[in-house]
C-alpha cells in the first residue's frame, strides 16, 4: 500500500495514465467530490439506448400514461440499486468485480464477472457504437465502418488514460449534450408529440398490466446492467461519512434524471414515427433539427462506452488474464468494433434480446453483493483483505447467485428464448429479474453465516495469499490482481 506520506501517485492529474488495475484504493490517492457521480451518471444517461427503450412502448399498445409510469418506476427502483451499490465503492475502495470475491470466493467469482462484466462490457460497447456510428453515418455520409471505427479509436485512448480522464470528459459530456438533447425533446414535442391511448391491436400487445410490467423491468434493466461497474467510478472518493452519502444522492439522481427523460422522450418518438428504425426515426421527426439530434446521439455514444470499456478491462484484470488494463482496453475495443459490424441491421431486437439475457444475470449478482454488505459484514474496511486472499476459493455466493439465474429461466421472456411460465402466461408480463433476485436472496440467506465452500490451507492445496494491498509501486498496480 502507498504510505500515506508518502503522497499520491496518480493523484487528480487528467492527462496521466491510470496506474492502478483492480487493487485497493489507498488513502493518498483518494481525491474528488460526490458531484463527480452526478455527472459520470447523467452523461451516460444521455444515450440513444434509453430512447429506443422507450420508442417500444407504442409496440407494446400503451397508452402515454401507462408508459411513462412504467418507465418512472424502473427507474426509480434501478437509480435506488446504483445509489447503493456506488456508495460500496466509496467505503472498499475497490472495484464492483472484486467486492463480488467475498460471497463467491476468489475463483468463484470468474464466471459470473466472465459472462456479466466482460460479455456485458463488450457487448453494450458494441451496441452503443452501433447507434453512434448509425447517427454520424446519417449526418457526414460517410460508411458506417468508418464512422463505427473513429469512435472506437476515441473510447480506446480515453479508457487507457483512465479514471481522471472519464470523469473529467463526463462532465464536459454533460454540459455539451444537455442542450442538444433539450432541442430535440422541443422538437420532439412540438413537431410529433401526442397523449395516445392504448392500442390492442398493437402487434406486441399482452395486456395492460404485462406490457406496464416488460417495460418497467426494461428500464429497471438498463439500470441493472451498470450495477456490476458502479463502484469503479466511485472508488477513488475520500471514505468520510459525508462523502458516501452525498455519493449516494448523486448518483441516484443523475441516474434517475436522464433515464426518465430519454424513456418518455422514447415514447413521443416511438409514438408519432412512421419508421421503425429509431435512428431514422429521428431523423424524420426532428426535420429541419435533424444535424444537432444525429451529433447528440453519436457523442453520446461516447459517454456510454467511455464507462462500458473501462469497466470491462477492470473485469478482465479480476480473472487474473495476464494483461494490463490498458491492452485489455484495446481487446474489448476491438472486439466491440467487430460485433458492430455484425449487428448493424436489426440493431433493436438484437438489442432487447441483449438487454434480457444480461439483467438475467446481473440482478441476482446485485442481489448478492447488497446482502453481503449489509448482512455478510463486507462494509468493514478490515475486511478487505479477504478479497485478495486466493485460499478462498469457492464461496456460498456463487451457488446463491446460479440458483437465481436458474429459478428464472421458466420467466425469460425473449425473441431468443421463452421460458415456459412465459409462454403459458404472456399477460403476466416479464418477471424474470425479480424471480432471480428473489431465490438468490433467499439462498444466501441460508447460507451465509457458513463456512466458505472451498478454502485452501498452507498443508492442503497450497499456501494461502491474503495480500491484500499492493506494494504502492505504480507499474505494479496496474497488473496486479
């Protein structure tokens, strides 16, 4: 651990790379104020993903009332999970991924933090550089591999730099899109706004109370699917008792703020367009708008995926590949860039089936995380070095968590997979994540207070390692894990 004498390494400089990977965060490198959260959060709220949720609630046969309080309620419940889950960074100092090596051990945490963070990370990346490459096509008229590939090359240098550069360019984000997306909620409203009533004979129509549910729960989704990487940004703030409250409100809020209004901005849209490409879409309803609207979803892009590359490569470094953050950075990049390639036609049902098979997942690992912090007593500082210890291989928490994934499968509902509750009771709407969330609660509940499943000893399988902060040289930290 760097002494706290002997000053910071890293410190608030913007234009110096990251040093530190997945290691605890020390006390001379903590540094920042709560506000940063607000703007990390409603920047990257400001994105074309959240108005194309809402652009479903037409196909659902909503009506605006009806859609606008599902999208209220996801939100809400979802800004309240990054409230929480951003705070437990301020308190650990240290990554999501690795707050996930206390329920479910050291190497119990690889397949979760493999499907949820990593599968995740690269694929929102690609979806989100599908739709910014989409609206820069549009508007420069250039091929959408080129444009796909220049905001590529932009997310990979600022994920290199870091912790500092991203929030330094989330709030600039916020300050350049708030306007533009402001001008398109006008035009939004002024050229196509309507108060439409509910239409039965929508081709996705399951009943009132279904489609209220599905589109709650894709809001609530959305939300969930960042839970996993909250506490990244998080990490470095000082550990005072002001600090992680004020984290929590403003992450909340920021979450809370943009989700609503691009949900409900979705649903004009999604109401009064005669396309059913939402890019397209709008494009037509924002006329002679259209060149501000089409550069406020292509930057947008950028203020997403700077969060969705920098949590993945963490990710990467919590299963002990051997690569730094930085060429990890480089790998998802890459690999986003090629997957949008691939998923540029279809984009909106690829990326709804995207959107349940990863909330599927994540909501019972969020589940798990809240309960070992507030019940496990994973909030104690003291315990931190549990989270490095290698000797604990297996905990009670990954058969917790797959229970969960499990119990939901009957609830699935997607183009890709309709599990059989789902399909016997459309009208029910997607349960899914509750089910999910729900067994794994229950599950760890009975079984917490045990012993780990798997703990190696020094005459058993081997000798402990229980490091749990780095050695304070900077080259170090940003490999170690």
């Amino acid at each position: 651990m760097t002494p706290a004498s002997q000053g910071p390494v890293y410190g608030s400089a913007v234009t110096k790379v990251e040093p530190f990977g997945v290691d605890h965060i020390p006390d001379s490198e903590r540094h920042g104020k709560p506000s940063s959260q607000f703007f990390v959060w409603f920047a990257a709220g400001l994105n074309f993903p959240v108005i194309l949720l809402g652009f479903s609630a037409a196909w659902f046969g909503l009506s605006f009332p009806a859609a606008v309080g599902a999208i209220v309620a996801g939100a809400a419940i979802g800004s309240l999970l990054m409230a929480v889950m951003s705070r437990m960074g301020v308190r650990l100092g240290v990554p999501q991924q690795i707050q996930a090596r206390g329920p479910l051990g050291f190497y119990g945490n690889f397949l979760p933090v493999a499907y949820i963070n990593v599968f995740s990370g690269i694929g929102w990346a690609a979806v989100t550089v599908i739709l910014g490459g989409k609206a820069f096509a549009e508007l420069s008229h250039l091929p959408y591999w080129l444009c796909a590939a220049l905001l590529t090359v932009v997310e990979v240098v600022v994920a290199v730099f870091g912790y500092n550069m991203i929030n330094f360019l989330q709030r600039m984000l916020t300050y350049v899109l708030t306007p533009l997306f402001l001008l398109i909620t006008v035009v939004a409203v002024v050229r196509g706004g309507s108060l439409f009533a509910a239409n039965p004979q929508a081709a996705g129509y399951v009943g009132s109370s279904g489609g209220v549910i599905t589109l709650g729960g894709w809001f609530l989704a959305f939300l969930v699917a960042w839970a996993p990487f909250a506490s990244d940004y998080s990490r470095y703030l000082p550990d005072t008792p002001k600090v992680v409250r004020r984290t929590a409100w403003y992450t909340g809020f920021g979450n809370f703020a943009t989700i609503c209004w691009l949900g409900i901005l979705g649903v004009v849209v999604g109401g009064s367009a005669s396309s059913t490409d939402t890019i397209a879409a709008l494009h037509e309803l924002a006329g002679p708008f259209a060149v501000p609207a089409l550069i406020a979803v292509g930057l947008s892009a950028l203020a997403q995926n700077f969060l969705n590359v920098y949590g993945g490569a963490i990710s990467v470094q919590t299963l002990k590949v051997p690569v730094t953050r930085s060429q990890a950075v480089v790998a998802i990049c890459v690999l986003a860039y090629v997957i949008s390639l691939w998923g540029a036609s279809g984009t909106e049902d690829k990326f709804k089936v995207f959107l349940n098979l990863t909330a599927y997942f994540i909501a019972p690992f969020a589940a798990v995380l809240l309960l070992d912090f507030y019940l496990g007593g994973r909030s104690d500082p003291r315990r931190i070095a549990e989270l490095y210890d290698r000797s604990r291989v297996l905990g009670w928490g990954l058969p917790a968590w797959a229970g969960g994934v499990l119990a939901s499968v009957p609830f699935w509902q997607s183009s890709l997979y309709t599990g059989a509750f789902a399909a016997a009771h459309p009208g029910a709407g997607d349960l899914s994540m509750l089910v999910a969330a729900g067994v794994t609660a229950v599950l760890y509940l009975l079984t917490y207070r045990l012993k780990p499943l798997w703990q190696r000893t020094a005459t058993g399988d081997g000798p402990t390692d229980t490091a749990a902060e780095p050695s304070g040289q900077a080259p170090d930290l940003a490999t170690r894990t």
